[in-house]
C-alpha cells in the first residue's frame, strides 16, 4: 500500500543552523502539507502546497519556513535558522484532492534544537 | 477563527465499558476527521465524515457529525485495551485546505 515517507526520523542541530526536512508523497497525490506537533501537545497547521504554489499557510508558517517541490516525487521543508521552539514532531501529509478527501501522514521527522 | 476544541483530554476506562469522545468546532465546515496516534507515532486516519448527519462505524468505534450543532461524537463499543492512543478530531473548512485539530483524547483502556 502505498504511504507517505519521510527523512531522516531524527534530526538534532544547534541553534542558528538551517535544517531542510524531506517528504516523498503518495505518487498520484497532488495537495501536500506540513504539520508540527511540539511534544505532548496537538498538531498544528503548517501550510499547503498546490500546483508548486503555496496554497495555505498558518500564523507559525513565518518568514524563516519554505516549502519546495524540488523534483517530481520531494517535497521539502526548510528552516533557515532554527530557534529552541522549533523542536518538534515535523509530520508532510498528502491528498489526493482537496475537497472530500482526507489526508495521508508520513511517520514524521523529530527535530532537536540545542 | 476557526477552533477545535475536544472533551474530554484524558480518558481512562475500563475494558468492555462504553464511552463518548466529543468534538466541537467554532465555524462551518464541511469536512471532519478522526485520527488516533500511538505514543511516538504518526497518525491514522480513522474517519472521514462529510455531511451532516454523518455516521461511520469500524469495529468498536463509531463516529458521526451533526454540522448544524457544529459536534462530532467518537463513541468507544466495549472498550479493549488495544483501543489506548490518543483520538485527535480534525476540521476543515470549506474550500480550505488548512486543517485544525483539538487538543486531543488520551483514552487508556484498563483490564
């Protein structure tokens, strides 16, 4: 059955240090978005991402995030300086539409910022 | 602003006991979701509700949606002990691909 697959599952990095998170959807997906859960507390909205356009985006979803689609099957999140707070669960998920159709999580990228 | 809010946070049951999990949301949606997450895991869909009056079942769980009263209900059938995760609710707005979750349910099934 096809899923959602992220890389790496861990990954710890000083504060300042950019990080880039990596997520290959489901192939015939099309809608794409990133979600954080901080430890012990409920997952939050990042953004989505449409037709390699960003279609939504939360208030957290602030200047130091990207998101790309830099090839046919990657879908990349990007910190640029990483911040304590920033520590976290990193989940992608993908659907197939936008309408009806629910949404497929990858097992998630823990990030560690000392 | 849209928001999510569960009841209740912690749940702690017996096995073979029923229970309800409520969800209720502050704007007009058209689509709510069921995941439940185990400890240091990725979440599981569950349920897709659409419409009003919504009602879907799988094994000992059954959930539904009434959007005039803006609730959704996760009702636990003779609970087990495999059934101890966290149930998190998950509402969408219309034409919106920006999903709100509730706080979430941490159920733990005693024998």
């Amino acid at each position: 059955e096809p899923e959602v697959t992220q890389t790496p599952s861990h990954q710890v990095t000083q504060m300042g240090q950019e990080v880039i998170l990596r997520c290959v959807p489901i192939s015939n997906h099309l809608y794409f978005y990133w979600y954080r859960q901080i430890l012990g507390q409920k997952v939050e909205f990042l953004v989505s991402f449409y037709n390699n356009e960003i279609s939504e985006k939360s208030e957290i979803f602030d200047d130091q995030f990207s998101v790309e689609r830099p090839d046919g099957s990657n879908f990349t999140l990007k910190i640029r300086s990483t911040k304590l707070e920033d520590s976290a669960m990193y989940f992608c998920a993908s659907s197939e539409f936008q309408q009806s159709n629910e949404q497929f999580f990858g097992p998630g990228t823990r990030l560690t910022v000392l | 602003e849209l928001k999510v809010e569960q009841n209740p946070l912690f749940l702690s049951m017996q096995e073979g006991k029923n229970y309800t999990i409520y969800c209720n949301y502050s704007t007009t949606s058209d689509r709510l979701y069921w995941y439940r997450q185990d400890p240091g895991k990725s979440l599981e869909s569950l349920f897709v509700l659409l419409s009003n009056g919504a009602v879907k079942q799988e094994g000992r769980l059954m959930a539904s949606l009434d959007t005039k009263a803006r609730l959704s209900t996760l009702h636990i059938t003779a609970a087990v002990h495999d059934l101890s995760a966290t149930y998190f609710c998950a509402v969408v707005l219309y034409n919106n691909n920006d999903m709100r979750f509730g706080a979430g349910t941490r159920l733990t099934v005693k024998p």
